[in-house]
C-alpha cells in the first residue's frame, strides 16, 4: 500500500507531515536549467539517470531541457518510464535472465531500448528475445574502465562481443557503455581528473581498435555529476549519463573543484523534512527520521539552515541530534536534512512534495520506487 501523500498543493510548508521527502522548486529549475546552459551548443547528447529519481515527471522536465532520454538501471526502472512517456532508454546494465530478456524485447515495441552487455552468453539470450518479438535490439558493449564492476576489459575482449553482436541476426552494436561510477566521489580534483583521463584513454584506445576493424561507436556513453566538467573537457564521450546534478547531496558537498573549492555548479534541491519528536535534554533533540528516512549508505545527513545541530546518529525510527546549549531545538519544531547519498534516499518515499516559498505548488509520486528487477 503507497504512503499516505503528506501534503496537498496549497499547504503551508509548516503543514507537510514529517518525515518528507521534498524539493526546493527554485532550485531543482535552477540545476535543471544550468545543467541545459552548460550542454548548450555543444555536440554530447544528455541521457539523465532516472535511478536518481525515479519518476517520470522528472525525466520529462529534463527532455523539455534538451535530454535526449534517460538511463535506467532495471527493466521494471525502464518500464515505468515509458509507461510515463519517456520514449528513450537505455539500460546501462546487464539484463540477464530470459523473463527480463522478453520484457525488454517487448519494452522495444513501444519506444526505442537500448542494454548494455559484457558476456557471449547473455547476448546470445538477448538476441533469442528478440527474435521472438521480431524487433532489432540495441546492444552497447560495456567496458570496465576503471570501476571494477561490470563490464569487459578495453580493447580486444570489447571488440570480440562488438562481433559477436553484430553477427546476431536479431542485434545491432550500438557503441559502448564506459561509466567511472567510483571515480565521481574522488575528492581532490586532480586525482578525479586523472582517473577520468585514465578512463577516457582506455576509451579511446577501445574505440580505434573497433574502427580499424570496421565498427562504429555511435554511442560513447558514460560521465556523471563527479565527473561533468573534466568529461565535457576531453571530448571523448558523445552521450553523458550525470544524474544526482537535479538534486545533489552531502557526499557530492565533500568533493573539490579544480580550484580546490567545494563544488558549487548544482545546489541542494532534495531534502527530508523531520520534526522533533523528543527534547530529554538541551543538547539532545531526537527527530523522526533514522534509517527507514534516510540513506546512510554515505554517512550521516547535513542539518541545512540551522547552525550547533549535528545528526549524531541513526536508529530505525529516530534520528540523534547534538545541540548546542545555547541554540536548544523545540519540540514540533522542523529539521531540514540534506541526505548523504540522494538515490537510496528517494526509494525510501512514496510522494515528492514540491515547495516554493512557503507553500506547497506540486505533489508527484515516486513512480518507480522499490522497481528492482
């Protein structure tokens, strides 16, 4: 059963029913905007995460900008979208298993799919469903550039899957898949920039390895937020997947740009609202939000806009916090939490509320929340 919605457009702010998961309209327009300024004029094509936030009516703001479509992580994610009218996708993962192989060939039929691959075996499953369906399947081979996660190594080993699919008489070779996922919460700037570079080389490398053999990559695709200025400067991708940027959270706040300041393009857009619960002591103020509100997968959340408070500490309903003696916290009083991490946090959340000012202008839902498989 979805969460009851915890507010209504109209509502005062001071209204919504904690904990909350909402967005600072202002800005979100401001990171979607900036994001279309900065991509402007340029030849990359912008393919948004929809991981990030999980709702068609975010992807559809960023397609009014300029994106061309979004990536997905899971059929379910991509089934969502489309079902949303989000008509481009790309799975930037392995989609394994013959059930999800036919969802995806049936999926094809109704907007233009795209996978990702890294194993013979799994293309030839791909290439079955397709088959059966009577489509012609997109299929990026992905290369491990660096993350040690999916993906084959750079150079022959993605050329032999490039033929592979080629020569599958229901698949087409699409490009290649060469995300840095770790690289994009490097602190320092020059070593970001180095591990993107490193990643970049391999690219390249891969890519005239595949021409010389008759291949064209039409499809480069990677990047992220971490990463947005240091691969816009190589030139190497022609297809960015950056996703947290309409959002941003307290792990991104930890990098450092390349004049060794906090990275400041993209503001906090997302927060969770909680409320004080219980005041046992001055310096202690306990809020409604612990591990079933937020992600602690990237430490613990920011207070935002209110200095001596600090989240001490999480259990499953209650959320710690230290209080400066002369700046106590009142019971009912509201708490805005910048999240550690901003896509586990948004799958924790059945509604996105929208506010301006002091008033809530936009409810939506989470529509691919807990869409796993």
């Amino acid at each position: 059963m979805p969460q009851p919605c915890p507010a209504r457009v109209g509502d005062p702010v001071d209204q919504i029913e904690t904990p909350a998961l909402v967005v600072d309209l202002d800005v979100y327009e401001h990171n979607l905007d900036r994001m279309a300024g900065i991509l402007a004029g340029r030849d990359i094509r912008f393919r948004p995460h929809a991981k990030t936030h999980k709702s068609p009516e975010v992807a559809l703001d960023q397609i009014k900008r300029g994106a061309v479509g979004v990536c997905c992580q899971k059929v379910s994610e991509a089934e969502i979208m489309v079902q949303g009218g989000v008509h481009d996708v790309l799975l930037s993962n392995q989609i394994v298993g013959r059930s999800k192989a036919r969802r995806v060939a049936k999926l094809a039929k109704q907007a233009r799919i795209a996978v990702c691959a890294d194993n013979k075996e799994n293309i030839a499953e791909l290439d079955a469903a397709a088959k059966e369906a009577d489509i012609t399947l997109s299929v990026l081979v992905e290369v491990e550039v660096g993350g040690d996660r999916c993906g084959v190594p750079p150079g022959k080993p993605a050329l032999e899957l490039a033929q592979i699919i080629q020569s599958a008489p229901n698949l087409e070779f699409g490009g290649l898949q060469v995300y840095h996922g770790n690289a994009q919460h490097i602190r320092k700037h020059t070593e970001r920039h180095a591990a993107i570079a490193e990643a970049a080389r391999k690219t390249t490398k891969t890519v005239n390895l595949l021409s010389s053999a008759g291949f064209e990559c039409r499809t480069l695709a990677g990047g992220g937020t971490g990463s947005l200025d240091i691969d816009l400067e190589l030139g190497v991708l022609n297809e960015l997947q950056a996703g947290s940027y309409i959002f941003m959270d307290a792990d991104y706040g930890r990098n450092f740009d390349r004049n060794e300041a906090f990275i400041g393009i993209f503001k906090n857009s997302l927060f969770v609202l909680a409320s004080v619960m219980s005041t046992p002591r001055n310096d202690l103020a306990i809020i409604d939000a612990g591990l079933k509100a937020v992600a602690f997968d990237s430490g613990n959340p920011v207070i935002s806009s209110r200095t001596g408070v600090i989240y001490a500490g999480p259990s499953d309903e209650h959320g710690n916090l230290d209080v400066s003696d002369n700046n106590p916290l009142l019971l009912g009083e509201t708490v805005w939490l910048i999240p550690g991490h901003c896509d586990p946090t948004v799958n924790l959340y059945d509604w996105y509320v929208g506010i301006r000012g002091d008033r809530v202008e936009r409810v939506w839902p989470v529509a691919a929340r807990g869409a796993l498989s």
